[in-house]
C-alpha cells in the first residue's frame, strides 16, 4: 500500500514538473520578466557606442547563443564578431528554458560596463556546462559590458 502511494506520488511530482516546463518553452511572444512594448531597441554590436558614463538603458534586441543549464539565470547574446555578451535575470526575477538558445531576443533594463573575476568566469562556464578542461583553461579577469535584464521577450 505505501508503495503504491509512494509511486503514486511520484509520478504526480513528474508529471507537473513536466506541465511546468511546458509552459516556459521559448516560443514567439513569450515574455520572461517584464518586457514593455519595443521602442528604439539597439543591437548588442551597437550597445557600447550607446553607453553614457559607462551605463545604458533601454532595450537590446539579440540572438541567444548560450543559457545557463542549472538555473536558466542568464544567457549570452551573440555579437557580429563571434563573442557573447552576458545578459543575467536581474535579482534572479525571473528564468529561462534551454530551449530559448538561437532564438531572437528583446531584452529591456540596464547595461553597465564591469569587471568578471576569474573565479565568476569559470562559475558561469560550469553553469553553461563546459568541461573541466575548458574550464580550467580560464584565467584572469576581464572588463566587458554586462546587462541585468529587467526582462525577455522571444520575438522568433
């Protein structure tokens, strides 16, 4: 009897982790966080000509190229050269499915320019689930312009 409950139970729990993942699917229109309507969105390439006094705020629309596999706190938005630039869930308000990667993005809140030490690399590059090699292989610190995001929007 209580290994019926027991199995009862747990596939209750699997099933509604299952309709919750569901509902957060990155798909046209879905919004994570608050997102207002798009007005003067710039490009991540064009982001650094628009900062003032090393910040910026507004809206930057973007392509995802990476999300954060244990949480799903931050992405990384590709750049026309290759690089990412980190966008993180502001005050961890809100989270984003794996599934959001090659999707376009509007993203709204605030940009600044800062400093990522070696040890908040190399824990962004385990929760992106890079190997141990490659994580080993990041050293130093480095200066990049960085958005906590008020919100996303999936535009495709």
């Amino acid at each position: 009897m209580k290994y019926a409950i027991f199995v009862s139970l747990l596939v209750l729990t699997l099933s509604a982790n299952a309709q919750e993942k569901e509902k957060i699917q990155a798909s046209k229109g879905v919004v994570y966080g608050q997102v207002s309507e798009e007005k003067s969105a710039v490009t991540v390439d064009e982001l650094p000509t628009k900062l003032v006094d090393d910040t910026f705020t507004g809206q930057i629309k973007g392509k995802v190229a990476e999300v954060c596999k244990a949480e799903g706190c931050w992405i990384r938005v590709q750049k026309n050269d290759g690089s990412t630039m980190m966008v993180r869930a502001k005050d961890h308000a809100f989270l984003m499915p794996e599934n959001i990667v090659g999707k376009t993005v509007l993203i709204e809140g605030n940009a600044t320019v800062k400093e990522t030490s070696e040890q908040m690399r190399k824990h962004y590059a385990e929760d992106a689930g890079k190997s141990k090699e490659e994580i080993a292989k990041i050293k130093g610190s480095e200066k990049n312009v960085e958005f906590a995001a008020k919100g996303v929007k999936v535009l495709d």
